[in-house]
C-alpha cells in the first residue's frame, strides 16, 4: 500500500524556519526517519549485527571447524563465551558464520528481487497491450508454482546442482519466487503514472522508452520499492530460516541461523544455549528490520503524526 503525498505538509516540512530555504526530499526523509526512535534504535541493532557478522570472529580463538575435546557440550565459559556443541565446536563461531550468511542471503535477495520486481512491473506498465498481457500470464503462471517443492527439489543436490553451495542455491530458489507479488503492485502503480502529463510529454517528445521506464516510472515508485527492500530481506532471513529448519534449506557443513535452531531443536532441555542463542539472534535480527521498515514507512508520509514535526526557529523563541 503506497502512501498519499500531502503537498502542504510537505512544503510545511521542507520550510526552513521563516526563510524561503525549501531543503531536498532526500534530507526531509532522512530527517523524519532520525526523529522516530524505534527506527533509530533498529537501525543500531541491525548494524550491530552486521558488524557482529563480519568482526565476531576476533572474539573467539576458535573456528567452526575446529573441535574441542575437553569441552564437548558445554555451557558459556571464559574458554566459550556462548559455550560449546555436543561435538565440542565453539557455539559463538558458529553464531558468527551462522548470522553472516542469513544476512547475506537476506540482503541478495531483498536488493534483487525489487530490482527485478521494478524492471519487470515498470516494463508491463509502459508498453500494455499484447506484451502486458503475455508478461502477465507469465507473472501469474510463475506465482502458482509450489515454491517448498523447487526448493526441495534444488536443494536435494541432484544434477549438475551438486557441486554448488546450498546456501547459493536457495538465494536462487528465493529470489525466483520472491519478486513475483511485487512485480504485480509496481504494475498498477506504473500504470497510473503512464497517464501523467509529463510522462505523456516524453513519449511524444520521443524520449527512449528505457529513459522514461528508469527517469520517470520507477523514481516516482521509489518509496515503495524502499519498504518492499527492508521486507523483502525480513522475509528472506524467515524463508531460509524456515526451509532448514524442515531440512530443506541450507545443508552442512554451510551454516546458518535455520540450521543451527534446527539442530538444536530436541535438545532445548539438555543444551538450552544451543537453541535460546541463535533464536535471539534471529529476533533481534528481524525485529530490527521490521522496526527500520516501520519508520521509513512513517518517514516516507509526509502526513504521518507518529514521529513528530521539525521544530523551526520561530517555534523556539515562542518556547523561550
């Protein structure tokens, strides 16, 4: 659902004090999105995180395929910050690697998939017709096809598919079926910008009609495309976590947060750490990006009251 732009809350915001100084869009939305709180906060938890995924490794002296025999299904110690397997494998290395691939596929899929989503909605928009109605059966077609079955099956390591990294294919199996709802809204949205003046006045003018789909179309959708980036990562990092959890997803010896609370699944009440560690991880990983969505959201309606108005300067020496 994409928001209402309000122009005289817009021009409101954009005032600076009593000048006639109008400040960029851009800055207007990074201003609302630093007001709210939450955002900020989930914005810190996330970036936390990603640091976490690549620098965690200088907290331990030990790696995932490392064992250690002295120490085989133990709690957090000085030795194991967050303890150990029952192989006796540093649980925080395994955190490590674990949350670095769960970003990773979150963060590949989400960019492509509104990549592909607004190239492919955007195209169906401005060309219509005969080329709207194929690329729309084909859209709808794609839609029907049981998404848990190709992951099983691509996954299986079957074919020429073996040799390939499992987490690699399930980037490829998600980002198949992870644009397609996308695709779809963009194309409405696009075809209501077709009617604009201005769009009409390049086509007449002779503008290329790839100059008008990346100039005109998709910047005037961008908000949307900004939102579906931050879900399409949420639903992501869910996706992989749910498909390893049932075995079909991520396969050893890759590592990710699925696989880790999968395994550790039948043994919550013998090791707890195993299981409580990573699924605090996941938690705070995509509660973090559904608070960051939640304030662009806001940041993006010029309307929305939830974070706030900017103070100008006239309103400060009232106060005083």
């Amino acid at each position: 659902m994409t928001n209402i732009i309000d122009p005289i809350a817009e021009i409101d915001e954009a005032r600076v004090g009593d000048q006639d100084v109008v400040i960029g869009k851009s800055r207007i939305i990074f201003r609302r999105f630093m007001r709210n709180r939450t955002a900020v906060a989930g914005l810190f938890i996330f970036l936390a995180l990603f640091l976490f995924s690549i620098f965690g490794g200088f907290l331990t002296s030990w790696d995932k395929d490392t064992l250690d025999p002295l120490n085989i299904g133990m709690p957090p110690s000085p030795d194991h910050l967050l303890g150990t397997t029952q192989a006796g494998i540093d649980l925080m290395a395994l955190i490590v690697d674990g949350t670095r691939t769960s970003i990773l596929i979150g963060l590949i899929v989400g960019g492509l998939s509104v990549l592909i989503s607004a190239v492919y909605g955007c195209t169906m928009a401005f060309f219509g017709g005969k080329v709207d109605a194929t690329m729309l059966f084909i859209l709808e077609a794609l839609i029907m096809m049981p998404a848990i079955l190709v992951v099983a099956v691509a996954t299986s390591g079957s074919g020429g598919l073996k040799d390939l990294p499992s987490w690699l294919l399930l980037v490829v199996v998600l980002l198949f079926f992870s644009w397609m709802g996308t695709a779809r809204l963009v194309r409405s949205l696009s075809m209501s910008l077709m009617q604009r003046d201005y769009v009409k006045a390049a086509k007449y003018m002779g503008v290329p009609s790839r100059r008008i789909v990346w100039r005109h179309l998709v910047p005037n959708i961008g908000s949307l495309l900004v939102l579906d980036f931050t879900r399409g990562i949420t639903g992501a990092i869910l996706a992989e976590v749910a498909f390893s959890f049932i075995g079909i997803g991520i396969k050893l010896p890759d590592v990710s947060l699925g696989v880790l609370i999968g395994q550790a699944t039948g043994q919550v009440s013998s090791f707890p750490w195993m299981f409580w560690v990573p699924l605090t991880v996941m938690f705070l990983l995509t509660g973090s990006l559904a608070m960051m969505n939640d304030g662009l959201r806001d940041a993006f309606d010029p309307s929305s009251s939830s974070i706030g108005r900017a103070k100008t300067k006239t309103a400060k020496r009232v106060n005083k």
